[in-house]
C-alpha cells in the first residue's frame, strides 16, 4: 500500500517543514513494525519548493491470514487461496489507516515540540493514492471528501486496460487538492474514510471504535452531509455503535451551536431509546419467520437440520408449544459452540430432556431424523454443490419424511440491492449458488411433486416490487394422503413396540 503527501513552500515556510511536522527527518528513511507488515516513510523530494512524504506499507500476507481476517468476503475456511490471493496487502484499506495512525500520531494529533506554531496553520496539501477500493465508485469518494474542502480527483482503474469493454474495476487512483486544510485535518479524514470506502474492516469492532470515531472525527463529522452513511460504515454497520455515534455527534453538533440545547436533546434521546423500536436485522425478521410457520403448522418437535451455533435452536426452546427440538449439523465445533451457547451443561432437567444436538450430514439418510412434525432448512441448501442437492432432497423428503419443511434461501436478485456487494459476488465465500424467484420456485414444486407435497412461498424482509424479497422462503406441507398414510404406519409401529414391551 503506498500513500503520498505533498506541499509546497509558502513565504516564510519552506517545504521541509512538513518533516517538522510529521515527526520525520527528510534526509532519511525510516521503519516501522506493524502488527501486519512494515511501514517505511520516506521523502522522494525533499527542498524549500516542494516536499514530499511517502508511507509504503509491506503487508505479511501470512500473518494477516493468522489474524484470522485474511479470509476471503465473508470468512469461509475452506478458501484457502482466497486467504493469500487477494487485494489486501495491496489496495488503501484500514490497514493503512491503522498505519497512518501509528506512524504519524503526533501528527494527527497536531502536536509538534520543535515548531509548535506550525501544526495549527494551513498549508497547499497534495495527497495521492494509487489503488483506493470505493465501494460506491468515483462519485461517493467526491460526496465524502469534497465537503471537506478537498478537490478530488478520483480516476476509475479499469479491469484489464487492453480490454476497456470490460469496464472499470471497484478501484480508483485518488488525489485530494487543498488550501486551507492543516495536515493533522488531513490525516483524520484519511484515517476515518478510508475504511469507510473500502467497506471492510481487518479487525474486530469493539466499542472502542466509536470514541476512536469521534476522536478522529471532531471538527469536522457532526456537520458532515454523509454523516449517517460514514458512521454506520466506519462501525461495520453494527446498529448498536452506529445509533451510539449518531447520538453523541448530534450532541456534539449542538455543542458546538448552542449549549442550552444539549441537555434538553440528551433527555430526549435517552426517552426515544427506550421507546423507538430499531429495524430488526434479516437474520432476526427470518428467525422470527420460521417461529411463526412452525407455530402456523402446530408443530411440536422440530428438526433445524444445518443448525449451525444454535441461533434458532435457542429461539424455540423459549416457546414450550415447542416439546422437542433436534439440531443437526456436520461440523462438529460448530455443535460445540451451539451447546456452550445453549449452556445444556447448566440447563435444568425438564428443559434438557426437550433438546438435542446431533452430528450428521444432510446428504445422508438418517433414520433418527424420521417422524417430526417440522424440519427447518434455513440458509442451508446454498451451501451445497448443486449436484449434491438431489440427496438432500431425498434425505430429508423422502426418508424423514416430516409432516412440514421450511426452506429459506438467498434471493439474488435483491443483491443488488446491497451497497457493498459488489456485481457478481454471492453473499457468503462458502455459497455454491444463490438463485433467482423462478429458479427457487421451480426447484422447490419439483420437489414437492416428487415426494407427495405442497410447496406455498413467502417474502422474508423486505418484499422490493422490482427485486423481490432479500430471502424467499417455501414452506412444504405434506398432502393429506400422504399424511394419514404416514399416520397409519406411525401407529402401526406404537402398537409393534407396545406388543414387544409387553412381551418383554
């Protein structure tokens, strides 16, 4: 990653003080060690006239990977090139804004003990960045940083140049222009926008964020036009931080207008937290869908086959409707982490004796899995390779045999609904295929018309007139016929097992 920062001499400052003022002698290079690479700030010119600063950033590929965020989008182990291949050590990112901020911190800070009258004053500043991910493209990068006084210049980088019909790439090369900006305004904007434009972050976010949000976004964030979309970026739009930034910003901005306001607003917003209902996440509204079909279809004990850390496993053990709930799944530490989240080794007898987890493919039969009211699939067959669906569809339709199976799947046509989501790219790295409305649709009435059910389909979230809903989900209901056939053998079985026990 390469960044470089420019001025030029004004009367009575000559260029070279931007060494003052960044903590770096010009005459020679430097390193330092990062918890990813190396950052080298050098000075390819250095006079009166004109100074420029350069920070190149080596990135150890391994030990990003080690950190655990080298993962391609979406973290799937099993991308094991996508771990090492990929933009990162190359493209502007967060790492480079972690780096800005550990190399030049008295910088941003605009402390400087040689000159101290120096960080306070503007001068022309000049930064340039070669390969800048915008997920948003050039026109978001001009929302961003031009309110801030920046003229920008934001070239598209095409995908191939020898092929332009190709058309461009999600990066540009960027250069900021200023007058009137002093270097430590500078290097905070670069240290909040910069992830916010690339859309991703190496490390987790924690709380802290929000204070390091607010640090390096004082001055100039509360009044910014695309405050909202740069918080709920720069926080990995996790609600919770967003909202928190977005409140302490607002306080801020009246702070700074008019103080009599302050406390009224802080009443105000603390009322409105406790009453105002926050949009509830996808994963939530299709939680909430599955409750509610199994509810709608009376069932009693429910397979979640792919249950993964035992998020729906957790939701119906509140509903005593529901007596008996098996989770199924083939990863063996995943089951572990459902049952630590579940807390089974603490969990009273009577609530015990109505859940299991059981480790166990999809693609198999399993005559365990046999006789349940309902089976859930939720965000499961996408992960499948398609030619591996046909044993699913007969493990869980034609030898379970459940009396209603629910299936959600991605929609892909509301992708492009996502702003981050960049053309052609699934929503998770482990995701085989995601379909169409039509291709959903048609896969699942072959299924039911196979196996002896009806298929009925509902929108999970929110239903676009144009795209659809971000998931669809069908809901099989086992036709009456088949129903009291499987009845029959059901009690068939009830009375051998009543004649053997009676024997015995």
């Amino acid at each position: 990653m390469f960044l470089t920062v420019t001025t030029t001499g004004t009367p009575g400052s000559p260029a070279t003080d931007l060494g003052f003022l960044l903590h770096k002698h010009p005459d020679r290079s430097q390193a330092f060690s990062t918890s990813l690479g190396t950052a080298h700030v050098l000075y390819p010119e250095a006079d009166v006239r004109r100074c420029t600063a350069a920070l190149l950033l080596e990135v150890d590929a391994v030990a990003l990977v080690r950190r655990g965020k080298g993962k391609g989008r979406g973290g799937a182990p099993d991308a094991a090139l996508a771990q090492y291949v990929n933009d990162r050590p190359y493209a502007a990112s967060s790492l480079l804004a972690v780096a800005l901020s550990r190399v030049f911190s008295s910088a941003m800070r605009g402390t400087c003990h040689a000159r101290p009258e120096l960080p306070a004053q503007p001068r022309p500043l000049r930064i340039e960045i070669p390969a800048l991910p915008a997920r948003g493209g050039p026109g978001l990068v001009r929302r961003l940083f031009e309110p801030l006084g920046w003229t920008v210049t934001a070239e598209p980088v095409p995908l191939d140049a020898e092929f332009p019909a190709w058309g461009d790439s999600r990066y540009v090369r960027l250069a900021l222009d200023a007058e009137t900006l002093t270097l430590a305004q500078a290097l905070r904007h670069l240290y909040v926008l910069l992830p916010v434009l690339d859309d991703a972050k190496h490390y987790w976010v924690a709380p802290d964020e929000v204070d390091k949000l607010l640090r390096a976004g004082a001055g100039w964030l509360p009044g910014h036009p695309e405050q909202q979309l740069i918080t709920s970026r720069y926080l990995s739009r996790r609600w919770s931080l967003t909202r928190q930034a977005r409140e302490r910003l607002e306080l801020l901005r009246l702070a700074e207008t008019d103080d009599s306001e302050v406390e009224e607003l802080d009443n105000a917003v603390a009322a409105e937290t406790e009453t105002e209902e926050r949009p509830a996440p996808l994963a939530v509204q299709r939680r909430d869908a599955l409750v509610a079909a199994l509810e709608e279809a009376a069932a009693a004990r429910v397979l979640d086959l792919g249950c993964g850390q035992g998020q729906l496993v957790r939701a119906l053990l509140i509903d005593p409707r529901f007596t008996e709930i098996v989770g199924v799944d083939v990863s063996a530490r995943a089951l572990t982490i459902a049952s630590r989240r579940l807390r089974l080794d603490r969990m009273g007898e009577r609530q015990a004796a109505r859940v299991r987890l059981l480790q166990g493919s999809l693609v198999y039969t399993d005559a365990r899995l046999k006789g349940y009211d309902a089976a859930v699939l939720s965000e499961v067959i996408e992960h499948l390779d398609l030619p591996r669906l046909p044993a699913l569809e007969y493990a869980v339709f034609g030898a379970a045999r459940p009396r209603t199976v629910l299936v959600t799947t991605p929609n892909v046509e509301y992708n492009v609904r996502w702003e981050s989501l960049p053309a052609g790219h699934v929503r998770h790295g482990d995701h085989r295929f995601e379909w169409t409305r039509e291709e959903f649709r048609a896969w699942a009435a072959a299924v039911a018309e196979r196996h002896g059910y009806t298929v009925e389909f509902r929108p999970v979230g929110p239903d676009d007139p144009e795209v659809g809903p971000p998931t669809q989900m069908a809901v099989f209901r086992l036709r009456k016929s088949e129903d009291e056939t499987r009845t029959s053998d059901d009690e068939t079985r009830t009375s051998d097992d009543e004649k053997e026990a009676e024997a015995a």
